[in-house]
C-alpha cells in the first residue's frame, strides 16, 4: 500500500510539473511585444558601478534588453552565449544590456566570476517592474527584448535563448548598419 501512494504522490508532482513545464515552454519562443507603441520604454538605473544608464545610451545599435537573476539557472545558462554573441556581434551593431533583477552584492560577485562583457544594470524591484512594462507579465526569468536600430521593439522572448535561437533572432537586424 505504502509503494502505491508512493507512486501515486509521484505520478501527480510529475503531471504537476508536465503541465508547468509545458505552459512556461509554450511562451518561451520569440514573440512580437504586447507593448502597443513598439518603442522602448525609458528607464534610468545604476550599473556595477553605480552610474546610471539608459536604455537610450546605445541607441543607433541593436540592442538585447535581458531580465535575469543570479539564482535563475536557465539564466545562468544562457549567459555564456550573451557573453559569445558580444564579442563576436558587438562590432556588427549589438549591443546586450543585462538588467539584473536581484541583490547587487549577488550580481556583482557573478559579473566578475563570468567575467561578463556587457553592461548589467541593477534593477532589484524596479528591474521586475520594468519587465512588467516591457511586457512579461507572467514574471518569469529570462526575459528579454530586442530593439533594432531605432529603438523599436521588434520581438521579445520569455526563457533563455540557445546559440543557434540567438542567431535566428539577430540575423534581420545585424545586416547593415
């Protein structure tokens, strides 16, 4: 009887899970933005340093705005391809801004252990309600949005981007400057 209940407790947490799964995996491809004007939302916040910095302050490139947390592992799994696609796209025109939603002391301390090539803003709670704005209403980690060249938001992207999805997403707007 015991083994029984065990096996039912376990087939329901996996039904559980399937269906978590599969709703968070289901909104995890690129998507047009909910965000009726298409243009980027301004917004001011500190980086690693304390400046504070915009998401106008590389306007004229193609930009990635992406939401995550040092504690998220799908975030933490797609940062090393953030970290590839500057280096080898930053002269193309792209420009990846990370905007951290967690502790500063956390999200300095992974910076440098990464050894992050991009900015990472501090956004803490501003940081989620920015996101809401930007239109992950869902609050799930990563997020993130792209803008092309002048500003507008041209898809967004809930769940960690692989090498190959990144590439996807980039090509039409990585042509010419």
């Amino acid at each position: 009887m015991k083994k029984f209940l065990l096996l039912a407790a376990a087939a329901l947490l996996a039904g559980v899970a399937g269906m978590w799964l599969g709703r968070h995996f289901h909104h995890s491809s690129l998507a047009m933005p909910t965000i009726a004007s298409g243009q980027a939302v301004t917004f001011s916040l500190p980086d690693i340093n304390g400046h504070e910095r915009s998401v106008q302050d590389w306007t004229g490139k193609v930009r990635i705005v992406n939401f995550w947390a040092t504690w998220c592992p799908p975030c933490r799994e797609e940062i090393p391809e953030f970290i590839k696609a500057q280096r080898r796209l930053g002269p193309k025109g792209l420009q990846i801004i990370g905007i951290a939603v967690d502790r500063p002391s956390r999200v300095v301390q992974f910076y440098k252990a990464k050894k992050m090539n991009y900015p990472v803003l501090l956004g803490e709670q501003q940081g989620m309600q920015l996101m809401t704005r930007y239109g992950d209403v869902e609050g799930g980690l990563p997020y993130s949005i792209i803008l092309d060249r002048q500003g507008r938001i041209v898809a967004s992207k809930l769940g960690a981007f692989t090498g190959a999805s990144l590439k996807k997403a980039l090509s039409p707007y990585l042509q010419s400057p």
